[in-house]
C-alpha cells in the first residue's frame, strides 16, 4: 500500500478486489495513507477518539481529521498496562500502545471527547505520556434539550477552533468550515447509500466488505472517501452474489470499540444478514445533513443536540433509545438483535440490558456477547449465532 496518491480505488476493476485493499488499510497500523498525506499537504494530523468528535473543525483548520479505533488487534499490549488498569476496555490500551509503542508519531493532536470515565482518564495519561502534540478533553453538553446547552457546546466548539487555529496557524474560518460541512454531508450521504442498499439486498452487499470499505474513512481525507465510495458503490452493484437464506438482525454495542473483522464474517456465515447497526459510528453520527447555510457553528451545534444516532454514550434529550431501535426494527423488517459489547464497556453493557427488555417486550428476539479486540477464538459466537438464527428460522 504506497498510500492515497496511488488511488487505489480508481485501479480496482472488481469488488473484492476493492475490500481486499481496503481491509489491508484498515488494519495497517502504520497509518500509510496519513503520513502519504501529511507529506503531500504539510498539512497536520489530529487523532479523533470515538465518538462526537466535530471533524468538520479539523477539517476547516486545514487538518486531517483521523479516526483512532486502537490496534484493532494488531499489536500485543506492551507498555500501556503500566500506564492504564488493565481492566479497561481494548481500544482504550491499544490506542495506549499505540502511541507508546512509536506507532503514532506522526499524530500532531488529539480529540477526545467526555463520552466516558475511560476515555477521561485516557485523555490524562495520554497528557502525561506525550507532550509533543496536544490533547484536547472535550466537554459535551449532557442536558441537550437545555436552552443553556447551545449556549455551552457552541463555547466548546469555539475553544476547539481556538485550539486548532493556535496549533495549525490557521483560523477555522466561515467558508472553510461551510466547505467542510458540505463535504462531510456528501460522505454521510454515501455512506447512507451503502447502507441502503445493504438493508434491501443483504446478500450483494456483506456487512463485513462494507465495514472495510468504511474503515478507510478513518485514514484518507473526506474527499478520498468520497470518491473511494462512488467507485464502491459501482463495483458493488455490479458484483454477482448468490441469494442466501439468512436472518435479518441489527447490531448494537459497537459504537466505539470495534469488534475484530472475523467476528462479522462468523455472524454472516452463521446466518445474520446484517442490515443495521452501529459500527464506526463516529463516520455517520449526524442522522440528517448538517445545515449548510447560515452560521456553520451554530448548524453544527443544531445537528449535535438535536440529531445525532444515539448511542449509549449521549444523551437522548426527549428522544428514546429503546423507541429508536425498535422503530429501525419495524423499518427494516428486522428479525432479530445482536447486542455485542466490548469487555469493560459499561456504557454498552449498561444500554443493552434496557434495549434488551425494550426488544423482549416487542417479542424480538436477542442474542448478547462480549467481544475484545483481541479475540482469536469465534467458536463459541459462531455457535451461538447459528442456534439464534435456527431459532428465529423454525420457531419464530
Ligand atoms: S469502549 Fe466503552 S468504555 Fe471504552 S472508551 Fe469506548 S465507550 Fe468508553
């Protein structure tokens, strides 16, 4: 992979010659695409932990926004547990190691966001440990249907532009941030595509080949992405797949830990078309398009308090979380959910007990289990798997 000057997705003439390209970047912890950019641009990178972190001011700064999933199993765990407890979750110890292992030096900054007590204490020992790039703790508002809330989060996207504009020399203006918004929007929009077509035809589109095809978003600018998407989609819809019988179930739980590849390609094979769910999240977080005119920090303020997907990790105002999920479920003719946590994620473990009891009133069935980045072993997911989809198949 010799980076994004190469446009790989302009040379690929078939699809899974697309996923096999865009699985290999994904899982590169040598991060080619930043550092191609960063030589091409000059321009500066900034790590972004899951989830709500606004790209789009990094983007208008003149940066590369990049998402930072941890190692997503691609390195042993070293050094971070003598910096964090080790019984915190995996993306929390990898993207620790990370950085601490040498693999994140061309990382510039980095913006966390107050989604948990993990991700703070992450931002503080990664204060302590790195003192090159800066660290910026972002305070999201909790009580989002307070007048005092636009108020409050437009003063932190304020203090982020501040920070950026210090760090990259140059101001998060009006126009940049509008371009920004625009492009951001047309990345959502295509991805929504993706998902789209997904939901109506499981089988041509695989849950797995689609997370690949997302997961470079993470390491290639939005406009990359964007084009790497259309081409994806053309190869997509001409790619022939065989129609299988499978169930249709939605995935919770991955909003910011990822679970590793294999674990989806279990699901598949055991029978889950899956045609909803909450992976990578922080790619597609706003629901409809960010305003593009008018003020662009108050659009995006809008669009936080009042319409993001929600996740355990925010708060859902007047909104409902259970409501949410099940009227996915009624749209999409969902059979049944998979709640798959991250071990020591206690935002998602905590969530999938309600949404659990909210599904079980609803007489949708449920499948639930822990993941770790680590995990090598799927037989007993597989197994798991299989019985549920049996179940939804001859007793439903
Ligand atoms: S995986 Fe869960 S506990 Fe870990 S940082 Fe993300 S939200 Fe927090």
């Amino acid at each position: 992979m010799n980076g994004a000057t190469d446009h790989f997705w302009e040379k690929a003439q078939r699809w899974e010659e697309l996923v096999e390209q865009c699985r290999a970047l994904a899982l590169d912890v040598q991060f080619p695409t930043v550092q191609a950019w960063k030589q091409r641009t000059g321009g500066q990178a900034v790590g972004c932990f899951p989830v709500y972190t606004p790209q789009e001011l990094i983007t208008a700064a003149g940066a590369l926004p990049v998402n930072l999933f941890g190692a997503r199993g691609q390195i042993d765990i070293d050094h971070a547990d003598s910096r964090i407890q080790s019984f915190v979750c995996s993306i929390a110890r990898s993207t620790l190691e990370l950085g601490l292992a040498g693999h994140l030096k061309w990382l510039d900054g980095f913006v966390v966001p107050s989604i948990c007590d993990v991700a703070r204490n992450l931002s503080g020992v990664w204060k302590h440990n790195f003192t090159e790039g800066f660290l910026f703790y972002m305070h999201l508002p909790q009580n989002v249907d307070s007048d005092a809330a636009k108020t409050y989060y437009r003063g932190e996207l304020e203090r982020l532009c501040d920070c950026l504009s210090d760090k990259t020399g140059r101001p998060v203006a009006e126009a940049p941030l509008r371009k920004a918004i625009s492009v951001f929007n047309r990345n959502r929009s295509l991805l929504n595509e993706l998902g789209a077509r997904r939901s109506a035809q499981p089988e041509k589109w695989p849950s797995s080949h689609i997370y690949a095809i997302v997961a470079t978003g993470n390491v290639l600018s939005r406009e990359e992405h964007n084009a790497l998407l259309e081409r994806a989609l053309a190869l997509g819809e001409a790619s022939l797949r065989p129609k299988r019988d499978a169930v249709r179930v939605v995935l919770r739980g991955a909003f910011c830990e990822q679970p590793p590849l294999e674990l989806l390609e279990v699901l598949e094979d055991a029978g889950c078309a899956v045609v909803d769910d909450d992976l990578q999240i922080g790619s597609r977080f706003f629901l409809e398009p960010v305003a593009e005119t008018g003020d662009p920090l108050n659009a995006l303020v809008e669009a936080y308090l009042h319409g993001t997907v929600l996740t355990p990790v925010n708060n859902p105002g007047k909104r409902s979380r259970n409501d949410d999920l099940l009227d996915r479920c009624k749209k999409k003719g969902i059979q049944g959910i998979i709640f798959a946590s991250p071990k020591f994620c206690e935002p998602a473990l905590y969530d999938a007990v309600l949404l659990r009891r909210a599904a079980e009133r609803s007489s949708l069935p449920t499948l639930e289990f822990e993941y770790e980045e680590k995990m090598s072993v799927f037989e007993s997911v597989r197994m798991q798997a299989e019985t549920f989809v049996e179940s939804i198949l001859f007793f439903s």
